[in-house]
C-alpha cells in the first residue's frame, strides 16, 4: 500500500529516510535532485551508497520541521515512485524515535535497532 497510514503530526522535527538500492539509485538520484531543487523548508541529508546507522538499506535523509509536515508529507507521497520512505519523530531520544514514532510510506523493513540503548 502506498499511503502512510496513522503518522500524525506530533513532534517539532522529523527525519524522512528515502530507502533504494543499486537497481533503484536512478530513481532515488531523481527524487534527490527534485528536492534539492525544489522550495521545500527542509535539511537535505547526503546520498548514502552505504547502509547508515540502523536504515537496512542504502539510503538519504530529508529533515523537515512540525510547520513543513503536511508539504513534506504530500511532496514525498507524490514523488517517491515504489520506493519505501521510514519517517521518524525527532526527541532526542533515538531508541524511542526509531520503534514509537515511525511512520513508512511503502512496505517497511527491519531496522538495526542494536545500535540504539533505550533511555531510563
């Protein structure tokens, strides 16, 4: 299904990781280029031909802040093809923004969580 499902607009910050692979870099390369050329109010992160952090796949980040969600969120809707986009709240508390405030446009996947130790 292509449309994020219960992704509210709750925190002051996010984070939209773009997720492709080496048959998809074309098209991730395409939606890179749009953005940055694009008026959006977001951080545009670095075109990853690795896997970063706990993202599975190789990967770019879009940063956006609580007045930008609801542009952000149509934009990556209407550009992301078939590719999959993990969307987290930022809170300073990775662990949590990783597992309780997730969102995915497209199929999600398992992150690596390891990385990550819960706050007490």
């Amino acid at each position: 299904m292509s449309r994020i499902i219960d992704f509210p607009n709750r925190h002051q910050a996010y984070h939209a990781h773009v997720y492709y692979e080496a048959d998809t870099e074309a098209q991730a390369d395409a939606i890179y280029q749009a953005a940055a050329a694009s008026s959006l109010p977001i951080d545009l992160g670095r075109f990853h031909r690795k896997c970063v952090g706990p993202h599975p796949r190789w990967s770019f980040q879009i940063a956006f802040d609580k007045a930008a969600f609801d542009e952000v969120m149509a934009w990556l809707e209407a550009h992301r093809g078939d590719l999959t986009v993990f969307l987290h709240g930022v809170t300073g508390d990775d662990y949590i923004d990783h597992t309780a405030h997730v969102g995915w446009m497209g199929p999600s996947v398992e992150l690596n969580l390891a990385i990550f130790k819960p706050k007490q």
